[in-house]
C-alpha cells in the first residue's frame, strides 16, 4: 500500500510514528511517503534550520526529545552559550548542540550544491525514518507574519497602527503567537515548485492522509505550493484528513491564533471546509460529533478519541484513518 | 610603541602572551598589531576555520585550553559525535563545541560578505585580546603538501613513485607529519594581496618581532604574501627574530620536517639565514650561542635560554627582543 502523508511538525510526526506503528504491528506492506512543510525553515547563524522536517526525521528516526516533541534528546547547549557570547543570532531560538549538527551538515550540503530534497535524503541515511521524507519545495518559501506595531507611545485611537512582517519563528517562538496575526504570508509560494516526487505520490498514492497538523502554517503551505491542490483534487486515492482541532480548540500549539488570522473560526467543521474541495474522508473527535455534517462538505466524517496520548493511542488513530480510507475505496469499487 | 609581530600557531601565541605580560609589567605603553597566518586556514563541514588566527585570539583573550595549546579550555564534543554519526568531514580533525561556535559565526560573517580581517575583529570585539590581530592576507591561501602516494603493493625501485598534495592540516594533524614533505606549496599566495593595515603596521612599527614560530608553514608564507617581505627589508624599525630551533631541535611542532622539505637544515644559524635580507637582530638559545656569527648573515645575535617554559619565561624572551631592538635603535641613532 503507497501511504502518502502531508505533515508539519510535532502531530505530524506523532501521528506518523503512529502510523508505522500500526503497520508494523499489522505486518501491512507499504511504501510510506512523508510532505513536509519547509515554510517555517529560517537560516540562523548562517545554517538552514528546517524544523519540520528534522522533528519528522528525528521522530521517526528514534532522536526526539519525547516529552518535548522537538529537538533531540539528552540535549546539550554548549555552543549557544558561546553564539550568545559572541552576540551572534537571535536570543529566542536557541539549538542544541546535537540538533545543531543536522543544521551544519544541511548548509554544507547545500552549499555544495545539493538540493533540500537531496540534502534531506542524505541526513535520513543516518536517521532511516522508514519513510521517503520529501520537503514540499526545494524552493525556499518562509512565513512571515505580520504584526502590529505601534510607534512609541501610540494609544488606540492615535491614528492607523503601523505594522510589520516578522518570520514565522519569531511570532511562534518569541512572541509566543500572543501578538494578534494581520497577515499571514507565504512569502516566495508562488514561485516555488514542488519537490521531485511530491505530485507523483499525490497522485499514485493509494491512501492520502492530513495528520492533525497545523491547517494554516503545515498543511495550508504545503497545499499552496503550485500544484499540489490539484493533484490533491485529482488522485484517485482517498484523501483522508485528522481534525487538530478538538472542542474548538486546537490539540497543541497555537492553530487557533493562525485560524483567527485568515478568518476561519477555530473547529473541526471549520478547518475540513478549507479542505473540502479534495477531503474523502474526515476524522473528527467524540467532542465534536454533531459537528461537521456530510454530504455538503465532505463525504464520509467519522468521529472517535483523537488525543494522541500515547504510541498507541496515535496508532489507533492512523489505524482509523486507514480504515476510513478502505472503506470509501471499497464503496467506490462495490 | 609600535609593535608589529609575525605569528603562527602556538609558539607564536605564547610569546606573545609573554610580550604583553612584559608590556604591563613595565607599564610600557604600546599598540602591538599581529600578522597571524592565515595559510593553515581550512574549510570543515562547510565551516572556515583559521586555527593559527584562534590560537593567537584565545591565548591573548584567556579562552586556550593552556596545557594544549591550541583549542578551548573547559571543552566539550558533542557536536563532533553528532557529525561523525552523520559521517560528514574528515575524521581526524575534530572541532570542539566551544571552538565550533567561532568557527560559525565567522563563516556566517564571511557569507555575508565580510573580509576576513572584518570578521577577524568582530570575533575580537568578544576575547578583548589586547592586540591589533590581522590575517596577513583576505584572500584565500591553503598550504598544501605533497606526499609520497605509492600504487598498492609498490615497493622501492618499482618505478617512480606517484605522489598527491594533501590539505597542510591532513600532513600535520592526520599523518603527524610522518610522512616526508616532497614539497610545500602555498596554493593561492602569489595572487594574495596583504590584509589592510599589514603592510603600514610593518613599515610604521617601531619594532618589528618575528617570534618562534615555524618559519616554513607561518613566518613562512606571510612573508611569502606579495609586499610583506619588501616591507620588512625596507622598514625603520629593527626586526627582531626569536629563533624556533634550539639545539637542532624544533621547540614544539614539527618545523624540522617543514625545513628538511624545502632544503634547509634544522637549526638555529639555517633558520637565520631564510630572514637574513631582513633582520636586525636574532636572539637564540645558549646552546647555539656559538652557531650563528654576524656581521656575515646578521648584524647582531644574542643568546639567552628561549625555552617558553611559563608566563615568565615567555615575558623575559620577549623583553630581550625588545631590549635587543632598542639596542639596534641605539647604535644605529647614536
């Protein structure tokens, strides 16, 4: 079975870990193949940081830090200490020395010529995910978010509030997303192609799954790179995606402040709708049941526990998904 | 006064330690600028690293690991282990996590389009190395050295033997200088220009020191730079050589088989006679006191134990270059 998966950061990687362990515990043959949102990647101290990728890479690979989600484990920080001695780089993000040397072994890559899908390839030889990790682009997209920004001592009513773009990282990280979002932008999407292989295992894909990723930042880039909607529209294979969205408010991270900021008002039936035009089928939450209601929307919704407590509680939920998916292939054949 | 040093790695670090403990003792007041070799320089996982640049800025800035000589104090390698997992750089140069940090902020500043000498003194503006540290050249100059290369099962007689340059630091940290040097090649140096600032420090320093530094692979290639040796024939100042050879012996480092690749025996009088168009004066050990005989090769010699066994050791070398310079100024005013 071709499994292909859309993912940003952490649910995505959980979910995936998930996934494989279902498979592996069914002893079900298949061919995984993970599209990685690359917009939140950011070049810090001259090295390219991509954190989706490296949180599914060390996830799957066995390197994460588990109660974190991000990073690696037994973590060290002898090297930020001496980039903050030399004042080099911003305060706010600070790597690890371990995570580190996935970053200087990309620019190297890079630097050589490589191109990010190749340069990941070649950082997954040591990692072996037991996926195919294909970023979305080897073009370089980055969300910026923009941000108010008053002048000094401006009060409300003090005329129009001057605003800038900040990078996807300093909103998430610094400001904790806690600085309402204008803008979101996916500065460079337009231009960019997809990666080798991404359109391809779009469409001969036998199953296609959304994880409880982020549907702004993770999917909502990967989705507007040129092409990829379409070949969503298109394949043959179900596409089944995984509410993040639980009771109205967003499993982990800070989707509902990215939601706020396109329009979209933070729930299940919210979020299948930015994906109604290729969804087959959409996993919900007990919680939200009543909620999302086909066949206007989306075909097939299915509710059951989607926190994703544990390997095996995210195992269920991939087990679900798949089931989700043979069942709408199996009524498209019968 | 001014004074303008030639430096190296190590040896010339020490002595200039011990010069500027000398300076402040004496309370003299001086603006010391370092001519550091650049031509070790090597790129590692993408990272430009100037180890005899480092080794001068650490020892003066108080960050040497002191017993070693080289590399930082208090270090770590966790970067290291997380690179050789990825199989990335060679494995006989390790770089330490505190180390690494310089290397990174240095190869960003370069990538955004410094000069070496400009990213030289940002790193400065942290280790305060009471010195003016300048590369002896911006541009890119890599010593190379051939070595015996001999096809699989070839043995003596079985005709001419094939040989390859390797990278200086893979002749003298991988193969410890084992292996004989058929030749030294300064790749890039003829096109070199002199850093800004090199040539005026050695034309309008008052004193110029050429401290115990191997005089093949550091003194030697800033004088191989175009214009500095012009420079140090043409300037006022006296120039003063601290001999690296004692007894026949190099003091540390491998400087004897530098000198048997280019021709030249190890010792004190040999090593005189490569600087002779230029030097003042020569302070060597007691154990060559009777080797070197001006006015033939150089105008004055001195002798004294130049063993840097500590700090002050270091400190009285020094002042007795310094004394042998005033001397010079002396005899040639009076």
């Amino acid at each position: 079975m071709r499994i292909t998966a859309l993912a940003g950061g952490i649910g995505g990687a959980r979910f995936l870990r998930g996934l494989l362990h279902h498979l592996n515990a069914r002893e079900l043959p298949s061919d995984v193949t993970v599209i990685g949102n690359t917009a939140d990647d950011i070049t810090l101290h001259g090295l390219r940081v991509c954190p989706d990728l490296d949180t599914v890479m060390y996830t799957l690979g066995g390197g994460i830090h588990n109660d974190q989600g991000w990073g690696r484990e037994d973590e060290e920080f002898t090297v930020a200490g001496e980039l903050a001695a030399y004042g080099s780089g911003p305060g706010w993000f600070t790597l690890g020395d371990r995570d580190l040397a996935t970053h200087i072994v990309r620019t190297r890559l890079l630097g050589e010529g490589m191109t990010l899908s190749e340069a990941t390839a070649t950082l997954c030889e040591r990692w072996r995910p037991g996926v195919r990790l294909l970023p979305m682009s080897d073009d370089r997209v980055e969300t910026h978010v923009v941000v108010d920004d008053p002048a000094d001592g401006q009060v409300p009513g003090d005329g129009p509030i001057p605003t800038r773009a900040v990078h996807f990282q300093e909103w998430w990280t610094r400001l904790h997303a806690s600085v309402p979002a204008r803008q979101i932008l996916a500065v460079g999407i337009e231009a960019a192609r997809p990666a080798p292989g991404v359109l391809e295992a779009i469409r001969e894909a036998d199953v296609v799954l959304l994880p409880p990723s982020n549907p702004v930042v993770s999917i909502g880039t990967i989705l507007g790179v040129p092409g990829v909607r379409d070949a969503l529209r298109n394949t043959a294979a179900p596409v089944i995606g995984v509410s993040p969205i639980i009771a109205g408010a967003p499993v982990r991270g800070m989707a509902d402040a990215c939601l706020t900021a396109i329009g979209v008002e933070t729930s299940a039936s919210a979020v299948a709708a930015l994906y109604a035009d290729f969804l087959s089928g959409w996993l919900v939450d007990e919680a939200d049941a009543g909620e999302v209601s086909p066949p206007e929307r989306v075909p097939v919704v299915r509710s059951r526990p989607l926190l994703m407590t544990d390997l095996d509680a995210s195992a269920a939920i991939a087990g679900a998904a798949l089931d989700l998916a043979a069942g709408i292939r199996q009524a498209a054949h019968g």
